[in-house]
C-alpha cells in the first residue's frame, strides 16, 4: 500500500454489512504497524460471539487483535459482544443489555492511551440501531472520529455509498477516505463505477482492494 494521507485516529464504516469493513481494518493496522507505530483496533459492538475461555469472543474482535502489535485488555477492544449474529439492538435485548455510549468512550479513551493510532470498526452500515436512540452514527461523532467508508464494489454500490456520505455530511462528520472493496469477481464496468463515485464523492479511493474470496 502506498502513503496514506489518514488521520491518527478514525472511524471505518461501511455502505452495508459483509462489504468487507474488517479486511480493511485489518490492512490498515498492518500497515500502520509496519510503519513503526503503535496500533491497535477498536469494535465497539460486535453479535455473531462464541464462548471462549470464558468470555464471548467475536471473529473480527480476533482478527484486529491479531493484526495489531498492541495488546489491550478485551473490554476495551470489544465493550459490548454478544452470541446471536443479528442486529446489534435485537441482540442486547435478549441479552438483557443496554448498550452505554459512555462505556464505549471511556473504553476508546483508554485505547487512545496507549497507540499511536486507534482504528474504530463499526457494526454493518452506518444507521444500524444500538438501542431505541442511537445508532452506529452516534458512536462515531460521540468519539468525535472521521470516517473512512467502505464501499463494497457490486451492483447497487453507488446508491449505498452516495446515501451514506450524504448521511454523514448532514450530520457534519469528515469524510477522510473511501475504500473500492471489490465484492464481485466479474463485476462489469468496475473502473467506470470507481471513477463515479470518486466525481460524487468528491475524491479518489484512499486505495482499492481486488476480490478475495475470503471477503464474500
């Protein structure tokens, strides 16, 4: 990967779920920990957990933590898990839990204390609901974090990505960068797609990513 103009600390989102949020995050901490930095991941809420040594553990929670050359305690990395893989606030109310934004800023906080940069993943899209309140949008501008969206290359793409940005900017939170994560092996004009939503995006993909079968 080349040079990234990205802030220190930001926030990815992504234009639905399974468009590929945590391979991205999972580039980006490696590629910051090969600069010599101290990085670690952030997943405030995570569902879809197995119990593990005692504790629920999320598949990407494992997949950042690996990545990272920090290990912080898993109450920070991942405040809220829970077992089922549904909607977040479906999930909570099962597990009889309300999920706290201040845990999740205390526990940012403490992620801030140690690294050199803090990599924060959401849960699915943007407007995902934690409880009956907030949603996914909440956490990002509670941690007062840019956002660096997600676009999962495949039909409809262009829809998604431009109802998010416009998302983001009524809500006056930054837009630091884009990601082209190619979703279908065989998708036709793939670089007259880019080249849109670079024009109504108002800049360039950060970088792309090609397919991989791993992401699907």
């Amino acid at each position: 990967m080349t040079a990234l103009t990205l802030p220190k600390h930001f926030f990815v989102t992504g234009t639905d779920t399974g468009v590929g949020k945590t391979t991205v995050t999972q580039h980006l901490i490696r590629h910051y920990v090969a600069q010599g930095l101290r990085v670690v991941g952030m997943k405030p809420v995570a569902s879809g957990c197995r119990w593990i040594d005692g504790v629920w553990q999320n598949e990407d929670v494992a997949a950042m933590c690996a990545a990272a050359n920090i290990k912080a305690p898993l109450q920070w990395v991942n405040p809220y898990c829970f077992d089922p893989a549904i909607a977040p606030h479906i999930a909570a109310a099962q597990a009889g839990v309300a999920i706290d934004l201040n845990v999740i800023i205390e526990a940012y906080k403490q992620l801030q204390s140690l690294a050199d940069v803090v990599i924060v993943e959401g849960a699915g899209g943007l407007l995902v609901p934690l409880n009956a309140e907030h949603t996914m949008l909440d956490v990002m501008a509670a941690l007062q974090l840019p956002a660096l969206l997600v676009v999962g290359m495949r039909l409809g793409c262009i829809n998604h990505a431009l109802l998010t940005h416009q998302v983001l900017q009524t809500t006056a939170i930054r837009c630091c960068g884009w990601v082209a994560n190619q979703l279908d092996p065989d998708m036709p004009v793939l670089a007259e797609n880019v080249a849109t939503l670079s024009h109504w995006l108002g800049q360039a993909p950060s970088f792309s990513m090609p397919y991989q079968a791993a992401v699907t």
